[in-house]
C-alpha cells in the first residue's frame, strides 16, 4: 500500500518570516531574491499575515517609469506591510490530511496555506508549488 502524503510531508518548515516594523521596500528585496512567492507575517512566532510579490505590486500598479530606487522609496514612504498583506489567513495543522489543503486551494483562488503548531504558532507553509512537487512524485 502506497503512503498517503501529509502536510508535514509537503510544507516548507520553518520558512522566511517578516515582521511588521520591517519596511516594505525589504520584504519586497526578499522577494524579488528569492524563489518563494508568499511570505508569512509574524507577531513573535504566531503569523498574523500573508505577503506576496503580487500584493506589493498591486500597491504601486499605476506607478510608470520609476526607477527601482524610486519605487523602494515610494513603498517605505507611502505604504506599510500592513497595507499590503493578507490578514485572512488559512491555516492548517500539520496532522491534518493533505486533502484539507488540496481543497482550499482547488478553486486556484488561494496559492498558500499556513501551517500552525499546537500553540498557535507558525510551523510551516504550503504552497501550490510544493502540491505540484508533490503529484510530480506520485506520478
């Protein structure tokens, strides 16, 4: 019988955080650097938000030919992490099924799924890239 896959099979633990005092202009540098598209916001250990490169940029859309210093600027003058991040988190724990994931994100509405601990605190992420990872080993 095959092992059926669980969320602390699939998510990335222990995954980059930022915190609220940080400057967007930075969470935007962390994720124009990295390969990872959503970034927990964290109170201490507990997550309190959702940031992406999709959600900054949707701040600074009508903001044409700017150079990039420009728009660092304008992003840390004009706007706060809270401005840009979700505050309606989904979360799951990491013994629930890997279907509880699947089905919050089926609708391709949601791209990302916290995963809390027994606390309450942040113990990982799952992304549609780590589902898609994840059939690519089923198959």
């Amino acid at each position: 019988m095959k092992h059926k896959p669980q969320i602390a099979d699939v998510m990335t633990s222990e995954p980059e955080t930022v915190h609220l005092g940080q400057p967007l202009s930075d969470v935007y540098t962390l994720l124009e650097n990295r390969t990872f598209h959503h970034v927990p916001v964290v109170d201490g250990a507990v997550p309190i938000g959702l940031i992406s490169a999709t959600d900054i940029l949707k701040l600074v859309y009508d903001v044409e030919g700017n150079d990039d210093r420009m728009l660092r600027t304008m992003l840390d003058h004009q706007f706060t992490l809270e401005d840009a991040m979700t505050t309606e988190l989904v979360t799951v724990r990491r013994d629930e099924p890997l279907r509880a994931v699947v089905d919050h994100m089926a609708d391709g509405e949601l791209h990302s799924v916290i995963v809390l601990g027994d606390a309450g605190e942040l113990e990982g992420i799952i992304t549609s890239s780590d589902l898609i990872r994840q059939l690519g080993e089923l198959l």
